[in-house]
C-alpha cells in the first residue's frame, strides 16, 4: 500500500494544474488502511514525505480510514458506486473521516484529486 501512495507523490509532481490547486496546502494527513497508518506530509500543494506508521509523535490535521479492499476499489479506473469518492466511502460505511474536518472540506478538491492519482494503475495490491 505504502508503495502506491509513493506512486501518487511522484505523479503530484507532474501534474502542475494539482500543484496550482494545492498552493495553499500544508498539513500532515493520516490515512489508515487496515490499521497500518501512512503520513503525507504536504507543503504547498507538494507531497514531500510519505512516511509509513504508527506514530503517537506526528500530529495530523485529519484522517481516512479505510480498509485496503475499498481502497483498491476506489483505485479502478471506473469505481463502482460508493467506491468513487472519499464520502462515497463513509457513506456506505467501508470509510470514516475523523479531525479537522473544515480543512479537509476547504482543501476537498484538491485532496480528492490526490487520492485519484492512483487510479492511473488500475487495481494496485495492497
């Protein structure tokens, strides 16, 4: 899992429009799949660390939590319903945002089409 988060930093990195949507971007966000945790730490709309928990001493803004069978399938290429969204997720109970949730929602296009990156690889393992 830990690997396509690293895909989705450097396809951050090349795609510009992202960068310009995320300029004002810079927080640390824990997502939790199946218990393992990862930290991305974004400056500026850059996703510069992607870093692989626990940690009780990296604060975060907010979180996702998810199981990696959900995960996988919000990565296809064309999600089925429920699967296509981070909130699409939470609603069909297979997700749970928890934190700072008006910084995720002012930041909610962005962080959605960061999350997305991974659909470029269609059905990555965990």
């Amino acid at each position: 899992m830990i690997d396509t988060f690293k895909d989705i930093q450097q396809a951050l990195n090349a795609a510009p429009h992202l960068l310009r949507l995320g300029r004002l971007f810079s927080e640390t966000v824990l997502v939790e799949v199946d218990g393992q945790e990862i930290y991305l730490t974004f400056d500026k709309g850059r996703l510069e660390s992607v870093v692989e928990g626990p940690s009780r001493k990296t604060p975060w803004r907010f979180a996702l939590r998810t199981d990696a069978e959900a995960l996988v399938k919000f990565w296809q290429a064309r999600p089925e319903p429920g699967f296509h969204d981070i909130f699409g997720l939470v609603k069909t109970g297979r997700g749970r945002i928890d934190g700072d949730i008006l910084t995720l929602v002012k930041n909610l296009r962005f962080f959605k089409d960061v999350l997305a990156l991974g659909r470029a690889k269609e059905g990555l393992a965990a």
